[in-house]
C-alpha cells in the first residue's frame, strides 16, 4: 500500500505549484524563524517563548502562503486529503489502543 502522505503531498505540490512555489515558502520560512527568535528570545520562561513564536507564526507571511496552499490542495487534492485522513485516523486509533495496553500491563 502506498504512503498516503507521500501521495496526497505529491498532487499538492503538483497541482498547486502555481499558487505557492516551494522557493517562495521557503523565504517566508526562514525570514519568519529569524524575526520570531529575535523578537522571542527575551522570554525565559519557555511557555511565553512558545506563545510568543504563535504569535509570530500567526502574523507572517509564512502563514499564510501556507494557507493559501493548503486551501488549494483541498479543492484539488480531495480524494487523496480524504484517504489520507482515514489512514491517519485508523493508525492513530490502533497507536491509542497498544498505549493502552501497555498502560494495563504495567498495572
């Protein structure tokens, strides 16, 4: 079976390359993680720096070419979003289920 990610990633990255090109998110990325370390690392406590780089993320430009994206894989990508999210969600149930019973063995 193939890698559902790999798959839903793949039609995003081809058929909403013209939207948002990797080299565009990639700018945004580095220029967002630049001013969120300067403007968060005066918070020593590392719940305020988390908040703060949220904060950060929320504002950028990085975000919301990132939403842009994503808007556009899920008009164009939705069967592949869709089986996706299935497997994601049955994996997750089954990591639950085995956390749960190492949890009651241990007892």
């Amino acid at each position: 079976m193939p890698d559902l990610l790999k798959v839903f990633e793949e039609c995003r990255d081809s058929k909403c390359a013209d939207v948002v090109s990797k080299k565009e998110i990639e700018e945004a990325k580095n220029e967002y993680t630049k001013s969120s370390a300067k403007e968060c690392k005066k918070h020593k406590d590392a719940e305020k720096r988390m908040v703060c780089s949220f904060k950060n993320l929320s504002k950028s430009k990085y975000q919301r070419l990132l939403k842009k994206r994503s808007k556009c894989a899920e008009k164009k990508c939705a069967k592949e979003r869709v089986a996706f999210r299935k497997d994601f969600s049955k994996s997750l149930k089954k990591f639950k289920k085995s956390i749960k019973k190492k949890k009651a063995n241990r007892k």
